[in-house]
C-alpha cells in the first residue's frame, strides 16, 4: 500500500467522523463508524484491482461494508443506520454526479446521457448491495430464532 492510498483512507475515515457528528452520533459509536469508513475506501482500493465493473466494486464494498455496519450495530447496541449512513459516505458518487450536472448545464447530450447512466449505475449498486446485506443478516437472524425455538421446544 502506498502512501496516497493510505492517505486516502485516513481521509475517508475521518469524512466518515464528520457525517457522523452531524448525525450526532458520540463516544464508542464515532470510532467504529470511522473504522467503518476507512474499511470502505480500503476495501473500494483493493477490489477496484481486480474488479473492472465499477459498479460491481461499489456493490461488494457496499455489501461488505453493511455486513460490518449490522454486526457493530449488534455490538454496541444501537439502531444499523447510526453506523451505516456515515461509513458509505466515501462511496458517494459525488464527482460521477457533478459531471453528469455539467454536461447537462454545458448542453452536451450524449456526454450527459453517457454520465447519468454511470452515475445511476454507481447509486443502484450502492443500494443493492445495502439491501443484500440486510437480507443475508435477515435470513442468518430468522434462521437462528427458528434453531432455538426447535431446542425450546425439545427440551419441554
């Protein structure tokens, strides 16, 4: 890992920090979500190597990321979105967007088109992959309370 990179991550770390004091979220919570946003952009770094679909890289981190959110959620006793909101802000696709908006100002068509459906791509990913790891925590969490209804009921 060279130096930029892990730049990059500390910055993603902290930008993560500042989201989450704006939801006002303290103590032991602030630093898992900043652990949270650093793994986000380490994990973007090192799955973009391999990954060629920049929207495919934004789903798994995303998914990643959401599995990490739920357990640590789980740990410290709070609601998912306190730690999930803030540690996918360094995923936004801010600068996917602000081009989209300038070649739509700037009057250029197909330049727009080509960047909206990017930028598009880039959201729908992040939210699928929110949403897949939700359903995975879903199903182990059903599956569970099954499991030990089954040996509640054995055992009467």
């Amino acid at each position: 890992m060279t130096f930029p990179e892990f730049f990059q991550i500390l910055v993603a770390a902290v930008g993560s920090i500042g989201f989450a004091i704006l939801f006002n979220i303290r103590g032991r919570r602030l630093l898992s979500v900043a652990v949270g946003g650093g793994l986000c952009w380490l994990l973007f770094l090192l799955l973009n190597r391999w990954i060629e679909n920049e929207a495919g890289c934004f789903f798994l981190v995303a998914m990643l990321v959401s599995l990490y959110d739920e357990l640590m959620a789980r740990v410290l006793k709070s609601p998912t979105t306190v730690f999930l909101l803030p540690s996918l802000v360094p995923l936004i696709p801010g600068a996917s967007l602000y081009y989209t908006m300038v070649g739509a100002v700037s009057k250029h068509q197909a330049d727009f088109l080509a960047r909206a459906v990017h930028t598009v791509e880039l959201a729908g990913a992040l939210a699928i992959g929110i949403i897949a790891s939700t359903l995975i925590v879903r199903i182990i969490n059903g599956t569970l309370a099954l499991i030990r209804l089954q040996k509640k009921q054995e055992f009467c």
